[in-house]
C-alpha cells in the first residue's frame, strides 16, 4: 500500500512525550483527514519495522481483494461514489424529479411544452467502520531484535470483520444509526423498496425460485426501474440454485441458477451471506438506484499509549450503502419474503 504526501505546515509538538512529533490530530486537520499522513512517521519511528509494515499492509489488501459478494458486486460494475470521508459526518446529495415524455411534432418551429426539473435535498451519515488490536511492546522488541516476522493473524482477523460488517450494512442496513437527521440503509430496511413474497420457501417442493425472480422483476419494471437487474439469494437458500430446473418445456439438463442466468436482463446471481435468512433481493443496476459510498478505503492505523509501551492498531474504512428512490418514492430495489 503506496501512500505519498506533501509536506505539510512546520510546526511541531509533542505526543506522549516525544519530542519532534505533531498530533495525530493535528496531522490530520493539515492534510485534510487525509489517513495516509500518519504513516509517514509511523513506519519511521514507530514499534514496527518496515518490512513489518510491509507484511500487515500486504495482508490487509491480500484479504480486501477477496470476493466479498455484495460490496464487490456493485463496485465491479462502477456503482460508487466516492468522497473525504474523514472530512464529514454526513454526505448531502441531491435527487431531481423526473420530466414529461418528449414530443413528436412535423413544424420545426413547433413551441415547446415548458419543463423543468425538481430538486430535493437527502443525505445518510458516515460512519467509520472499525476493529482495532494491540501489541505489547516488549514483545514486539523481542521479535524486532530476534529479526522473526510479524505475525499477521491479527490484522488478518480484524480486516475480515471489517468487510463482513460492511457486508451486513449493505444488506439489512443499520437503521439504528441516526446522526445529523439521515439515517443508514441498507437494501432490506430501505423504506421504499419494493416488497412481495415467494411462493413458496425455496427448496419447497411447491416453490417457483425462477418465476419468483420473474415476478419481482415484473414489480421493478412496473415502477419504471428496468434492467439489467443484479440478483441476491440469502444464503440459508443458496444451495437451492444447484439444483436441476425442471419445466414442461425444458429439455436440456439445467440448474436453476442456469436457467436464472439465461435471462437476458439478469446481469448475475450472488448468495448474501449477510442477508437475513429466507430473503431474495433484486436490484436494477442503475446509480440512481444503489451505490457504494467510499469514504475511506480499507487501511491499518497506529498509535501508542502508556508512554509509548503499548501500540494500537486500527483496521478502518468508510464503505457504506446509498440505496435511492425517486421523488415519487419509486425504488429500483426489490426485496422478496
């Protein structure tokens, strides 16, 4: 993980009795919450080596670069928006109405049926997602002089909990978390989604899992939110897709994700691990209906304490869901129980 920085303002100060040394804070609000400023001085002078570094940096990214399903699924396909995270709590966006269809006329000098948009102002918190650990000083002396490598299983661990936890947010939300008056959702709790039911548990022997796809489609096309479509399976009924599809039509020997995937409009088929259980989402992929925030890209942080013997570390990002509907509350985002 390669960060670069200018140089910043010359003042200097103390933290924890080390001469030579800004705040953390102070870093900080001179690089505009810009993480990467702290690292300069802690792969220089801090509890680990550099080689050390080397070696948690290149697990965080060896775990981050794992298929993750949901975040990955729309972030493949360029459905991000991306902004300073650290530099605000909230992230305001506008959303504009729709206009009247366009007209058909033979006289060039036809007048004009005057429109315009509407603009109406949301927004969503920006909380950080976080797992910290520690490591003993001594003991990391001990390893720095013996020249032993780092070992990495607790970045590797923290690093997973991170994604995982970004994973569940994208799915069912944390409605719970309110700040400045907006409050974070995910595609399961966001008020405007489409919702049906199945016909059936999947796996029951009287489910349709193909046409329950179909109908929720038809319920998004219904609302003006068309294809390609992204489809999301809870993962209690995942194994359902392996299994041959059958009709009185079908001859050749198909699964019933084959066959799901043989639809012109559906893009994929992922299983949400962190879906509620018994859940079968479908999403038109589109940015004005779902992106992913990044506020903050998955990275590690360091900072000491009791005078220097104890170091923390930080495994932190800002990647949050923003599902979205229009101003007449219509919602590409169909959510089936």
């Amino acid at each position: 993980m390669q960060m670069t920085l200018d140089k910043g303002p010359t003042r200097v100060d103390m933290v924890d009795n080390v001469p030579g040394h800004r705040s953390n804070l102070e870093k900080l609000l001179a690089y505009n919450m810009d993480p990467a400023c702290l690292r300069d001085d802690v792969v220089k002078n801090g509890v680990l080596r550099e080689d050390a570094w080397k070696a948690m940096d290149e697990k965080v990214l060896q775990i981050a670069s794992d298929p993750t399903t949901v975040v990955d699924a729309f972030r493949s396909r360029g459905l991000t928006v991306t902004t300073n995270g650290l530099a605000k709590t909230v992230l305001r966006y506008e959303d504009v109405s729709d206009m009247n269809d366009a007209e058909l006329s033979i006289a060039a000098e036809a007048e004009p049926a005057g429109d315009r948009v509407a603009y109406s102002t949301k927004g969503m918190p920006l909380p950080l997602c976080h797992k910290g650990f520690h490591i003993n000083a001594r003991a990391q002396a001990e390893s720095n002089a013996l020249g032993d490598p780092l070992d990495t299983t607790q970045v590797a661990i923290a690093t997973r909990k991170v994604i995982e936890k970004n994973e569940k947010v994208a799915c069912q939300g944390a409605s719970s978390l309110a700040f400045g008056g907006y409050t974070l959702y995910g595609m399961e709790d966001f008020s405007s989604v489409v919702t049906g039911n199945v016909t059936a548990a999947w796996g029951d022997s009287s489910a349709d899992e193909y046409q329950d796809i179909m109908n929720a489609i038809q319920a998004l096309r219904d609302v003006h939110h068309f294809g390609p479509y992204g489809v999301f399976v809870s993962g209690n009924w995942a194994e359902v897709l392996n299994e041959n599809y059958g009709d009185a039509v079908t001859t050749q020997p198909l699964t019933k994700y084959e066959r799901i995937m043989k639809h012109k409009q559906v893009a994929f088929v992922e299983v949400g691990e962190f879906m509620t259980d018994s859940r079968l989402i479908v999403v038109s992929l589109k940015e004005e209906t779902f992106q992913i925030v990044i506020g903050l890209d998955i990275q590690v942080v360091e900072w000491v304490t009791m005078g220097g013997l104890r170091s923390h570390y930080l495994v932190w990002d800002i990647v949050l869901p923003r599902p979205r509907a229009d101003q007449a509350g219509n919602c590409g985002i169909a959510v089936y129980s």
